[in-house]
C-alpha cells in the first residue's frame, strides 16, 4: 500500500479535528480504569488483529510487552480459542470484543456471548469493556484510513 500525495496523515488529521484525538484518549482513558491493564492489552491487540492495523498491533503488542505479557500469550492471541493460555474471563472479553468489531459482517452480538461476558464482567466493567473496544476501533479505523506507519528500524 502506497500512501496518496493527497492522502491526509494522521497529523494533518488530528489538526483539523483535534477533538478527535482528545474524545478517543479519553474515551480509552475512563475504560481502561475499570479493567486491568493485561486485559486491556489483549483486547487492544486482538481488535488491532482483526482490523489489520499493523501500527496499532505493534504499538499494543510492545506495550504488553513492556509491562510483563507473556510472548507466548501475545504469540497466539490470534488463535486464543485453540489454547488453554487464557483465562475465562479474558476468553469472555475477547469474545466480547471480536463480536463488536465484526458486528458489520454478523448483523449480531449473539445471546450467548452476552452471557459468557456478563458472567465474567460485572455491568460497570462491562460498559468500560464495550467503550474499550469502540476506542480501539477508532484508532485502528484512523492508522488504516490515513496510513500511519511503522517507523523503519
């Protein structure tokens, strides 16, 4: 993919529509404090998967990282139903929040994810989980969009 010379960046972007920025951070910000941060990590990652954005997944992939993920985990998140590397509620928060992001192509959140999710969450955390997932979707829908890139090394 070759970036348009009259292409928006992210920056020019932002400029134009700073409020954008400000409401995602935000919106991030308030869901991430009902959650804890692996949780966020992974549902972060598992979006940025689903929705191709490879700056994202490598921004979210270094950050679980930083803050003591497992290789492994991070490694197979992509096949997560495959594995017993995960826990039952991070299996609900990531089912949940594959159900929102593919909600275009599948017309429904299924009742029975609703309730493997809510058995695991409670409502606050479940809001913060549902505003998480629509924060992560934005930024991957403005990285794809406006091609940001990953610095060369």
């Amino acid at each position: 993919m070759s970036a348009s010379a009259s292409r928006l960046s992210t920056a020019q972007l932002y400029q134009l529509q700073p409020q954008l920025m400000k409401s995602l951070l935000a919106l991030g910000e308030a869901a991430a404090q009902a959650l804890e941060a692996p949780l966020v990590h992974l549902v972060k990652l598992r979006v940025s998967q689903l929705n191709g954005c490879a700056f994202c997944m490598q921004l979210h992939a270094a950050e679980a990282r930083k803050e003591g993920e497992a290789q492994l985990r991070l490694d197979l998140l992509a096949a997560w139903r495959e594995t017993e590397l995960f826990s039952m509620r991070e299996q609900a928060a990531l089912s949940w929040a594959e159900s929102l992001t593919l909600l275009a192509a599948t017309k429904e959140v299924s009742e029975a994810v609703y309730q493997q999710t809510s058995q695991q969450f409670s409502a606050e955390e479940l809001a913060s989980l549902t505003a998480l997932t629509i924060e992560i979707n934005g930024w991957n829908r403005i990285a794809v969009s406006f091609y940001a890139r990953i610095p060369p090394r």
